[in-house]
C-alpha cells in the first residue's frame, strides 16, 4: 500500500506540473526558459513551449501508475518499466523542446543537455550496477560475512534466531536499497512496521530470516535458485549447531537429536497432479526423489508457500543407481499447456554438503569417470510463475 501511495504522489506532482505550465502559463518552472537571457526569450514562442512541456508532463505523469499495473499484474519488473518509460519521455520532452531556441543556442543547448545527461546515466548506471551484483556469503570461524553492497559481518553468538521461511514477509517499502525486478537489496521496512537488511534475488521461494540479539532489524537472503538458499541455510545452520555444542557442556549428540522430527521417504511423494519425469540411462529408468518445489501448473500462478522435499540431510533416502563411468544420462520433463518449455539446471552435492554446479547439455549429462557414490539435484522449471520443481538422485560409479 505505501508503494502505491508514492507512486501516485509522483504521478500527482507530475500533472500538476504540467498542467500548471500548459493551462495556467507558468512557463518559469520550465528550466532552461527561466534562467535563458531576456533577449533570447524574446525570440522564444513561450505559449508553444508550454503547450509542448505541459503536454509531456502530463504524458509522463501516468507511466508509474502504469508500471505499478504491471507489477501487479505479474510482470516482476512492472515498475521498473513505468520508470523507465518516465525517464525517457523527460529525456525526448528536453531533446524536443531545443527546436523553440533560437538557431544560435539550439546546437549548444543540445551539446549540453546531452552531455550531461550521458554523465548522469553512466554514474547511476554503474552505482546500479554495482549494488545489484550478487553478494559474497562466507562462513569464517567466528563470524558470518556478507560481501558487497551493504555488507555485514554477523557473529554466530550474535544470532538469535535462524529460519528457512517459505515465502518473502509482506514489505512496506523501501527506506534505502535497490529494487531492481526481483533483486532486492538494502534496507527496507515490513508491513508490520519493522526494519529489514535485504539479500534478495528471487521474488518467491524459500528465504533465509536470521534475527540478533543486538540490532532489531532482521536479515533476509536467498538465491534465484531455491537449493542454493537451502544449501547456505543448512551450512549456516551446521555452524550455528557446532559452537552451540561446543558452549554447552554435558549437552550428548543422543540429547539433541531425541528432539529432531522423525521423517519417512513417504514425506518425498511425488504429487500424481505433477509433470512426468524421467532419468534415463541406455535403457534403465532411474529413481529418484522430489525436492523443492514451487509449482502451480497455471500460467501466472503465484503459490503461497515452497513444498519442501528432500534436502541435503536426507539422502541416505536416495536408492542408488548403478552406472558405469562417463555414461550419459537423459533428463525427460514433460510439457505442461501454457507453460513455457522445460529448462534444466544440475548440481552436484560435494562432501561439505555444499552445491556445485555440473556440466548439463540441454537436458543431458555425462557420468563422472571416477568410481564412487555422487549426489545430484536437477531443476527443472516450466517459467510463467511459480513453476519449478527440483529432483534428487544417487549415482554409484562403478567400473
């Protein structure tokens, strides 16, 4: 709702600019005109010159609200868009307006203008640029550290809380960061009035939410992709539990895990509404196991909550499937009416349970040549809104 309301402020003050100039002849507020020399206004046509900026501003004063429609209508980047289209329609509104100068000052007025509209671009461009780059997360012994544009550093003691949330919490706007489409980033406040330091790089799916003991605003991260966010959440998690143990004497590993829910490879089923999947070796079909998902089967479609499925901690549930070295394995999703093609994404579960990225050829892959067990998970995503899924499978290497 405090989105909505700035975007109509603007619109707001916008037309009424440009209905002040163009109705009501207040050609001073037009820049340029009211600090030109007297002698070169008197060979301006000034009502033409209103009419002309009067007009665009009220063009202009409606894109926003446009982009705000867009936005709500599904298009991630709407109001980047209405912005966009803002910004261009002010740069042709001064380009244009240079043909009311006279020809002595036109060519200099248009040299001008350019140029220093070619500095601002280049400097916002590049101060864009650089806060929308993806943050560096690095686990160090004491601390949890997050790289680039603001950055900070946390303390393990300094955690009170640490949750893998299922949706994004509703925001009110925001006070100081970048919204870019589906990067968020910076500082931002809640619908519920609280502050928030924002990592994000997907709109939906899961998020990190860690709270301090010694600051009120919370943390919010995640990854475009989903296992990526629950691979850094379980790592942090790992490390949090670790100086836990090592803080607490007498505390045994039987103690703690008498408190961790039970769980069943019957919690992994694969919905019978979801798309067909298949891995194929030769002519042997292999097993597998749903992961996360964010899928509606609607073009569109917006889901509430990621359905969580197998993650790192579960894959002694993984059956595993017998291949000889560098064979090639065929990734089949089926088409869903109105989604867009399937794409894959692959990777590879290492021995810190961390995620790496494995050569995939469209939808095909190639077994490693070492002899071993080796973990994958791959993404497919049928785009449109939320409708991606991931599958986990074991690979026994045996030559």
């Amino acid at each position: 709702m405090t989105e909505l309301i700035i975007i109509l402020i603007v619109c707001v003050l916008i037309l009424f600019t440009g209905v002040l100039i163009k109705y009501f002849k207040a050609y001073y507020l037009i820049s340029g005109y009211n600090t030109a020399p007297r002698e070169v206004k008197k060979q301006i046509d000034a009502k033409a010159l209103g009419d002309f900026i009067g007009r665009q501003l009220m063009i202009a004063a409606f894109t926003p609200l446009l982009g705000y429609g867009l936005k709500r209508t599904g298009l991630v980047w709407g109001i980047e868009v209405g912005f966009g289209l803002l910004i261009f329609i002010i740069i042709y509104t001064v380009i244009k307006a240079q043909k009311f100068n006279p020809p002595e000052v036109k060519n200099k007025s248009v040299t001008i203008i350019l140029l220093i509209n070619l500095i601002i671009f280049i400097g916002v461009g590049a101060g864009i640029a650089w806060t929308a780059m993806p943050p560096a997360f690095n686990l160090e012994s004491e601390q949890f550290t997050i790289s680039g544009a603001y950055g900070v550093s946390i303390k393990y003691d300094d955690i009170e809380e640490l949750n893998l949330a299922a949706e994004i919490p509703s925001l009110s706007m925001r006070t100081n960061g970048l919204g870019l489409g589906p990067i968020l980033k910076g500082h931002f406040q809640l619908e519920d009035q609280s502050k928030a330091l924002l990592f994000l790089r997907s709109a939906s799916g899961a998020v990190i939410i860690i709270k301090r003991h010694t600051k009120p605003e919370i943390i919010m991260i995640n990854y475009k992709d989903a296992t990526e966010t629950r691979s850094l959440y379980h790592s942090l998690n790992k490390k949090l539990n670790r100086d836990e143990l090592s803080r607490e004497e007498g505390t045994s590993t039987n103690q703690l895990t008498q408190n961790v829910p039970q769980i069943s490879i019957a919690d992994f089923d694969y919905p019978p509404d979801y798309p067909k999947f298949e891995i194929r070796c030769d002519e042997q079909q292999l097993s597998w196991l749903k992961g996360d998902s964010n899928f509606t089967g609607k073009p569109g479609g917006i889901i509430g909550n990621t359905m969580f499925g197998i993650n790192e901690d579960h894959t002694n549930f993984l059956m595993p499937n017998l291949v000889k070295p560098e064979t090639k394995l065929i990734f089949t999703a089926a088409a869903v009416p109105g989604l867009n093609n399937p794409e894959y994404k692959l990777h590879m579960l290492d021995k810190d349970n961390l995620f790496l990225t494995y050569p995939l050829n469209n939808n095909a892959m190639v077994a490693p040549k070492e002899d071993g067990e080796y973990v994958f998970i791959i993404s497919v995503d049928w785009g449109n809104g939320d409708n991606s899924i991931s599958y986990w499978f074991k690979l026994k290497v045996n030559s």
